[in-house]
C-alpha cells in the first residue's frame, strides 16, 4: 500500500484545523472542566477514607482527567461528513481517486485531530496542575506509553466503527442521527462518564470493544492492569478491530452498488 | 483516429427513485410505507470514442448524459451492458483505470472539498500524491498547466479567496496534472463569464492537441459543443436521436433557413405573414423562417412586392435547430 497519499491527507488536515485556531483553544473547554466538574461530586461521595470498587478519591479523580482526555480525543462518529456525501453525491469526488476512502478519510481524522490531542495535552496538565493533590503518576514509567499505544489502537476501532455507521447512508439516505446516537453510546461505553467496573452489569460493558477507546487505557495507567493481561487484551482489541475492517470492507462494496451519485 | 478509449454496447441503467407525497401527512405516511419507481436512464446506447476525439454529448435535461458519464468514470453501475474504458471495466474502480481519467464536475471539485482554506499550491500537492506522480513529474505538468491557465499568482492565494472563474480553472488544471488519456467534463461552463468560458474551451482543446486524449464533453451551451466537439452524440430520454458533426446534426435536425431582410423603407407585419413566417420584425429590417425549398419562392415574391436593401439566407446555429427539434418532438 502506498502510505504517500495518506500522509499527505493528514498533514492537509492537519493544516485545515490550525487554520481554524480559536476551535482549537476552545477544544481545551472539554478536557478542562468535566474533571473539575465531577471533582466535587466524587469528593462528596468519596471523600475521607472512603472507596468505591477499588476507586478512592485519589484513583477517581486521576481516571476522570487520563479517561476525559482519551474520550474527548476520540472520534466515535467518524465524520458524519461522510453519509452526508453519500446521500448529496460528493462522494463521486472521492471514488475518483486512486486511493481508498477509508483510508484518505482516516488520515484526514487522524490529521485533524492531531492539533488537538496536544491542546488537550495542555488542558490534561493544566487540570493535573489545579487538582495535584489527587493526581497520580503511574508507579511504572511504561504504563504511559503502552496506555497511550492502546488508546491509539482504540481510536483506529472507534473511527471504523463510526465510518461503519456513516456508510448506512448508502440505505436510510440520512445516518446522521444514528451516528450522533451511537456516539452518544460510545462515549458512556468507552467509560467517558463512570468507570465501566463500577457499573451493574460490568461484565456486558467489559465485553465490547469501546472500553479500549478510554476505559481500558486509563486501567494501564492506574496500574489496574497488570503486564500478563495485556497480550489477550491486545489480542481482543485486534480481533475487534480485524472484524470492524471486514465488516467496513463488506458494507462498502454493497453500499456502492447502491449509490446513485445525487447530483451533476 | 487513435485506438479505442470508449467503448460502450447496449448500456442500460435504471434507478429506483422514492416517491413522497406532499405535505406533513405525505411525510407522516411516508415514515411507514415508502413508495418507489423505477425511471430508466439509459435504453441501451452504444458509442465508441477514440484518441484525440472530442465527443459532444447532448441532450435535454434529464436526458442520461451525467448518469452516462458516471458509470464511464465507475462511480455507477450499469444495470446491463457492456462498458470499456482504456481497457478496463470502470465499475471495478481498478488503479490504473482511475489514474487514466478525470472526471470534471461543475460546480464541484476535490480541492473545494478539502483544501478550501489552504493554498492552490497544497491542493495540487495532495493530487500528485493521491496519483504517485514523481517530483519531476508534477513538476513538469504544473509548469504546463501553470502557463496554460495562468495560474503563477494564484498558487499561494487560498482558494475560498478566488473568483468563480478562477476557481473553475484551478480545478480543471488540478484535473489534468496526471495527464488523463480521457477527460470527462460535465457542464464545465456552467455558471462561468463569457471571456472565462472561452478561455476554459481553449485549454481544453490545446490539452487534446497537445496530449492526444480523448475527450467527453456535456453542456447546454451550445457554442462549447460547436467550438469543441468533433462529434455530437444528441441524447433523449435514454436513447440517441441524432449523430455527426455539430454542421451535420444542425442540416439533420433542421431543414429550415433564416432569411434576412433589409427593406427600403419600414414594413408592416401583416404585409410579410402574409407571405411566410416571420420571426422577427423590427423597422424595415424583418427575419424569415423558411424551408430550404421555399427559399427562392419567397426571395422572389418579397422582390415583387417591396423595394429591398439586402438580403443574407443564414442556417440556424445548433442550439436554434435543437429548440427546433424539441419544439416539433413535443
């Protein structure tokens, strides 16, 4: 596969979003205040000696800025841009191309995203700053790094299992309202509002593939997760992953038998 | 003429469409059961196009020029026929046939997509590596493209700050930088100024001189057909009615004349209806319609009746014997 055209849809990407710099600086709205937000909830409730499922306050407040970081960068919709094209034909414009739209559009959400993840970097560490009393680094310095791997890995399931979504359009005309939905779904299933471990019904939550986007990562780094389990995760997340390429690969072909390029 | 670019036998396409019926009750019903037709675009046409051939495709709206044009760059399906195009089976959207077509869309463009706020320069980038092209490559064709467009001032302006027109030849020139061997370009005037539109048929026919390609070309502007079509196909409803060069569809479409009159002196309107059909009247100067036969005939009576300046017996251009056409097509 030729990696030229991809990369190139990801530097133009990211250009396209620092044009728009004040979306950016704004973005840091969304990792800043929902941890401070829940601070004082959790504090309420966990406050003094106090733990819940293994969380005490320290642990809470830690898993609220790592998982908001994670979940606030990942983009659980793909791009509704997407089924929007399918339904008005602007998706001619790409199967023109001699490259593949998952792929083009991948790089181009990895692309605008990138100008983000390291404004999120800032509101992450600002929040860490503010609330340092609670904050915890993990005891063992490869957790960073391999919890932020996993995420990535995660990111590249959660955009696949949006574009799945948006290529729905090939048959409703209109997915937007599916997606956003979904999405919705997602960002609770990924652990974005309560840990998935103190949940009722923990072991459904546990079993599907969103956790990996938020949930599964800050486990890493909480140091929830021990080293020996992480091989059959990694395994799991790719056995997700593989399923949602076939599946993307299938309904593609059979959605464009069914395209009748709107338009022109 | 070259080798084959086009072929096309018996080509079918027939959409589903679904129906709605007007009004918040029409939408009400509609959320539960759903109506559909079927419309055929295409019944089965057949045409071939060659290297170095500009083929004009024509027709009234709705006709199947854009569907024909979809499926030749495999963004559609056929429902039945057979398609090739520089060998390939479109549909199959293989590599090397998309690297060797363009597809040109008015109104619409992949830079306007994605590269909106950047600069034409990173537009044409992201196209020389969505299509491989070398350094040297890209930087040969741009040089071409740059001179024939007279882009050099526009390459570091953002897009979204171009006119119309310039916009409209920055995407064809980003069209052609991997130097297509056929060019597909639908309604590619279309909402363009006159001098934009001249300029944009210019390039077009300098790129097939210069590069030998084969060219497909729909407008409803009938001077783009006559400035570039060696050929017109004329399209309605789904099937061909009408074949040649743009002189030749006009004396097939069209058997009648316009004569122009000069009179002497000022002429009254039932004085000439009398004597044929007048198209327009003003002063003494008057516009006849009139078959070739009858030409001489109302020459010679309008001779015996009026004291006449001059005289021209002019064909009418195509889009006057495709108006005419249509009119007695019903």
């Amino acid at each position: 596969m030729r990696l030229r055209p991809y990369l190139r849809a990801l530097q133009v990407q990211t250009q396209v979003t620092l044009r728009y710099r004040g979306n950016v600086f704004a973005f840091l709205s969304y990792v800043l205040i929902p941890p401070l937000a829940v601070f004082f909830l959790w504090r309420a409730v966990l406050g003094g000696e106090r733990a819940l499922g293994g969380y005490d306050l320290s642990t809470m407040v830690t898993y609220y800025i790592v998982t908001q970081y994670f979940v606030a960068n990942t983009a659980f919709s793909a791009w509704t841009d997407i089924g929007e094209e399918i339904r008005d034909g602007r998706l001619t414009l790409w199967l023109l191309r001699p490259a593949s739209h998952y792929g083009l559009y991948f790089a181009r959400n990895i692309g605008g995203w990138i100008p983000y993840w390291i404004a999120g970097l800032l509101g992450a560490a600002a929040v860490a700053g503010i609330l340092h009393r609670y904050f915890l680094l993990p005891q063992e310095p490869w957790r960073i790094p391999m919890a932020v791997g996993f995420w990535l890995l995660g990111v590249v399931l959660a955009f696949t299992w949006g574009y799945i979504l948006n290529l729905l359009s090939f048959w409703t005309e209109r997915s937007t309202g599916i997606v956003l939905m979904a999405d919705a779904a997602a960002v609770f299933l990924a652990g974005g509002f309560v840990p998935l471990d103190i949940l009722p019904l923990k072991e459904i939550w546990l079993l599907l593939p969103f956790r990996f986007a938020g949930w599964f990562p800050t486990q890493i780094y909480l140091g929830r997760v021990g080293f020996a389990e992480l091989p059959r995760e990694l395994g799991l997340l790719l056995g997700w992953l593989l399923t949602f390429l076939v599946l993307q690969k299938l309904i593609w072909r059979l959605g464009l038998r069914r395209y009748q390029g709107a338009g022109g | 003429m070259g080798e084959i670019v086009v072929y096309v036998k018996d080509l079918r396409k027939v959409y589903r469409r679904a129906l709605g019926a007007a009004g918040l009750s029409g939408a009400a019903k509609g959320l539960f059961k759903r109506q559909v037709e079927e419309v055929t675009a295409l019944k089965g046409v057949s045409f071939e196009v060659r290297e170095g051939e500009i083929l004009g495709y024509i027709g009234p709206n709705g006709a199947g020029k854009t569907t024909t044009l979809k499926i030749l760059a495999g963004v559609l399906f056929p429902t039945a026929g057979e398609v090739r195009v520089l060998g390939y089976v479109p549909w199959r959207r293989q590599r090397a046939f998309l690297k060797g077509i363009s597809f040109v869309m008015s109104g619409r463009g992949l830079l306007e997509e994605i590269t909106w706020d950047l600069p034409v320069l990173d537009g044409f980038l992201l196209i020389k590596d969505l299509y491989g092209l070398s350094d040297r490559e890209f930087q040969s064709a741009l040089g071409e493209l740059v001179d024939l467009f007279e882009l050099s001032e526009l390459l570091k302006a953002p897009l979204r700050q171009l006119s119309h027109g310039q916009r409209a030849r920055v995407e064809l020139a980003a069209a052609l930088l991997w130097r297509p061997r056929l060019l597909l370009l639908d309604e590619p005037t279309l909402g363009l100024d006159l001098m934009s539109q001249a300029a944009l048929r210019g390039f077009v026919r300098e790129y097939v001189k210069r590069t030998g390609a084969a060219c497909i070309v729909t407008s409803h502007y009938t001077r783009d057909i006559e400035d570039l079509a060696d050929r017109v196909l004329l399209l309605d409803h789904g099937e061909f009615v009408a074949e040649g060069s743009p002189q030749e569809l006009v004396r097939k479409l069209s058997g009648m004349r316009r004569l122009r009159v000069a009179f002497e002196r000022e002429v009254a309107a039932e004085e000439l209806e009398a004597l044929g059909e007048v198209v327009e009247l003003d002063g003494a100067q008057a516009v006849f319609r009139v078959s070739a036969g009858q030409a001489k005939e109302l020459v010679q009576a309008l001779f015996a009746r009026f004291p006449i300046h001059d005289f021209t017996l002019e064909e009418p251009d195509l889009e006057e014997a495709l108006r005419i056409y249509f009119e007695e097509a019903g």
